[in-house]
C-alpha cells in the first residue's frame, strides 16, 4: 500500500516537473523568437522604405533572418516531440502550423535576399525587379510571424493556466 502512495507521488512530481519544464521551453522559445522578430522589423522597415541596400546589409538581414529560421525550427521540433499526454493535454497543432508557414516565407525570403545581394549595388531592371519582389514578401512575413507569436503566446497561458488548476 505505502509502495503505491509512493509510486503515485513519485508519478505527480514527474508530471508537474513536466509541466514546469514545457513552461520554461514554451517560455524561452517565446521570448527568442520576440527578441529575434525586432530585427525582422528593422529589415522590413528597411526593404519598404530605402530605395538602395548595401551588400553589409543584404548579409546582415541574411544572418538576422537565418537566425530567426533556426529558431522557428527548434520551436517547431520542440512541439512535435512533446510528450503525447502532454501534446494531447496543450494541443500544439495551430501553433506547429503557423511557425511552419514562418519557415517557409522567411527561407523565400532568405533565398531572395541571397540572389539580390551581387546585384544590389547596380541599377537594372532585374535588381529592381528584385526589390520590388522583396518588398512583396515582408507584408506576409509579418503576418505569419505575428501568427506565430501570438498562437505560442496561447499555448504559454493555456499551459499555465492548466498547472494553476492541477494545484
């Protein structure tokens, strides 16, 4: 009988363990990618409103948005290989969704800059093309990363909210 109390207690310290630490994880993930997103909005302010970039600021914007990317898949990774009773308990599926579509406009975009870097200094139509089809792919960017913020902001309070009811 004491054998199962224990094994019980023992169970309820791991899930709440558990708990905490998808907390933390969500926590973390929320915050780098908030920090990272800042510098999303510099080079978007940047693509609209200056008519010229530099080949410095095509690599900068490059490694600030690689950086980004690399988080969103880490984010993205984190949620598919939750617990499935965890996974079942927070339902991370729109969340999952939306930092996909995120991966996918921002590696359009990296793979965009890249073709625009060699030619950014000239003035032709294929670099103004270029711009113009830069310019096209920051709106939806944004979207998608404010998305994706705001589902991560969804499953932080869902998750906290469900360990202050199991108290």
């Amino acid at each position: 009988m004491i054998d199962m109390l224990q094994e019980g207690i023992e169970q309820e310290r791991e899930r709440r363990q558990s708990q905490d630490d998808v907390n933390e994880q969500l926590s973390h993930y929320f915050w780098q990618l908030d920090r990272e997103g800042s510098r999303l909005l510099t080079f978007s302010t940047i693509i609209r409103d200056d008519p010229e970039m530099h080949p410095a600021q095509c690599r900068a914007a490059i490694r600030a948005l690689s950086t980004l990317r690399t988080l969103c898949a880490q984010a993205r990774e984190f949620l598919n290989t939750l617990h499935p009773q965890v996974t079942q308990r927070v339902k991370p599926y729109g969340c999952i969704t939306k930092l996909a579509t995120l991966d996918y406009r921002l590696t359009e975009l990296i793979l965009s800059l890249a073709m625009f870097r060699p030619i950014c200094q000239r003035v032709t139509m294929e670099r103004i093309r270029l711009h113009l089809h830069l310019r096209t792919l920051v709106g939806p960017i944004l979207d998608a990363f404010e998305d994706a913020m705001s589902q991560l902001a969804a499953l932080m309070s869902k998750e906290q909210a469900e360990g202050r009811t199991q108290l």
